[in-house]
C-alpha cells in the first residue's frame, strides 16, 4: 500500500515536468519568418535591417524583439488580445510560438 501511495505521489510531479518541457519546446523561427511575411508584414516590417514598418504606427519585429522586457509572454499576450490598430489574427498554438520564436531570434 505504501508503494502505491509513494507512486500516486509522484504523478503531479511528473505531470508538471513534462508541462515544463512542453512550454520550453523551441519552435522552428524559419516558419514563424514565413507566417510574419505572410500575415504581418502588410503593417510590420518583419526582417532585420528593415528601418520602416509599412505602417508607420506598428513597430517593426526588431524593434520588438529589442524592447526591454520582451518575453515571450508578452509577445504571446499581444498576440492573443486585441488592441487598437491590430486585427485579430487566429492562429495555431505553434503558428503563434514560431512567429514569438523568429521575434525573439532577431534579438
């Protein structure tokens, strides 16, 4: 009995491991360059040595990817919430963690 309480401990530990190496998985930032061509490169200058986004009021991905404090939470937050300017985008799971992936690589 002993033996099976000891294991049963041990499932949310494992359970919160396997989530953690499931949040730190790297995705591909070749693929999320092609969706920022694609989908954001109409408003946001999305390749470095870029100086001007086509919107002037949109940041340009390596102005983002050089803003203090960037992480990829809070590029996942805008990217999921809307805000003024920005169209709401639907976008897989991993189609969001390449784009973040590829910002993040321009740092």
């Amino acid at each position: 009995m002993k033996k099976i309480i000891s294991c049963l401990a041990i499932i949310p530990a494992l359970a919160a491991a396997v989530e953690l190496c499931r949040a730190q998985v790297v995705r591909d930032p070749n693929y999320g360059l092609s969706l920022a061509q694609q989908v954001c490169s109409r408003c946001h200058a999305t390749i470095a040595g870029t100086i001007h986004s086509p919107n002037p009021r949109a940041p340009t991905f390596p102005d983002l990817a050089a803003t203090p404090g960037m992480t990829r939470t809070a590029l996942l937050v805008t990217l999921t919430t809307p805000h003024a300017g920005m169209p709401m985008f639907t976008f897989t799971g991993e189609q969001r963690d390449d784009i973040i992936a590829y910002i993040l690589s321009l740092r």
